[in-house]
C-alpha cells in the first residue's frame, strides 16, 4: 500500500508532466531529445520516456507547445497559450500551498 507521501510526491511529478515541461520550454528551446534529463537535473526525478513523448504530443496538438528545429533537432517552444495556462497551474500551486 502507498503511503501518503508517496502517493502525493508521484501525483506532482509523474501525474503532472503538463507543468514541468512547459517550464522547461519557457526557458529555452525544448529539445525533445533531452526533455527526460533535462526534468531530472532541474525537477530531480526521471518521468517515464513514453509519458513523456504523449505529453509533449497532446501539449502540441492543443497549441500550448510549437514545434521547431534548434541545433538541426526537433525542439519545441512554449507559446502565449502556454504560458498563460503555465501561469494559471503556478497560480494555483502557490494559493493552495498557502492554505495547507
């Protein structure tokens, strides 16, 4: 049985890839062939590689990603839809970080 913790800790990372890839993609050229590594040296745990190809093609097909080529590889740049939708789940966090 999953402890609390554990259950909480798996939710915000691994059920949530939405939020940490869009950061990723404010700051710079996305590359997807480093999206993996680039969420564990920043956010310190390693997502799955097919979650996050789904994610990266679901976040593209509704416009909160462009794709595009950086250094001759496929990147991917966050575009005004995303960031305001990256703003509304920063938003969020922060408010109920302060209720709890």
């Amino acid at each position: 049985m999953m402890e609390p913790f554990q259950r909480f800790k798996n939710t915000i990372t691994n059920g949530n890839l939405w939020i940490y890839i869009l950061a990723l993609a404010k700051e710079n050229h996305l590359q997807k062939s480093k999206v993996e590594s680039l969420i564990f040296e920043k956010f310190g745990f390693l997502p799955n590689k097919i979650t996050v190809q789904i994610v990266l093609k679901k976040l593209e097909n509704q416009e909160y990603l462009k794709k595009e080529k950086y250094h001759g590889e496929k990147s991917f740049r966050i575009t005004k839809k995303g960031e305001e939708e990256l703003k509304k789940m920063k938003d969020f966090s922060q408010d109920l970080l302060k209720k709890i």
